[in-house]
C-alpha cells in the first residue's frame, strides 16, 4: 500500500484556502479538522502536523472513509477523539 501524501497535502492545501476565506478563526499556518466517528468535533492544529507519519496514517484513513469531499468545511478524521488528543499532544511534543 502506497502513500498519496501529495495528493493529501495538496487538499489539505486547498481546505487551508477555503478556511481561510470562511472562517477568521483559523490562524496562519493551522488548519480545521473535524475529529469523531459519530459527533464531529473541530479542532484547529498546525500544518506541520501533515508531516508526521502518524498523522498521514490518520488521513489516509479518512481519505478511505470520506473520500475528499468534507461537507462541514475542514478535514474530517474519523477516528476517536481521546485517540486523536493523544496523538495530537505527542505530536506537539516533537
């Protein structure tokens, strides 16, 4: 199984321009993903994230489980949100 991490980074590139345009909310060099199998929540987290092996696991699933069309706006991850929070203080830590 092969990486589509170009293909992912350039929406994630594309979302970033939309969220920009929609929403003041979400600072420079951040995007909004929507975290949550059932309840979506929305977190704002930096791009750099997009680098992380881990988090690409994490987009790839939701490339799988959505496709790339994300009708609330940002990038949808379904997975659980306390797994999420989990890889998400790791990754600040890095």
């Amino acid at each position: 199984m092969g990486f589509r991490l170009p293909s992912v980074i350039l929406h994630a590139k594309q979302v970033l321009k939309l969220q920009s345009r929609n929403q003041t909310d979400v600072p420079k060099g951040h995007i909004a993903v929507y975290v949550g199998e059932i309840q979506k929540t929305r977190f704002v987290v930096p791009i750099s994230y997009l680098n992380h092996p881990s988090f690409v696991d994490l987009l790839n699933l939701a490339e799988e489980e959505f496709g790339f069309n994300h009708p609330m706006g940002g990038l949808t991850i379904p997975c659980d949100e306390d797994a999420f929070l989990h890889l998400t203080t790791q990754l600040h830590g890095c």
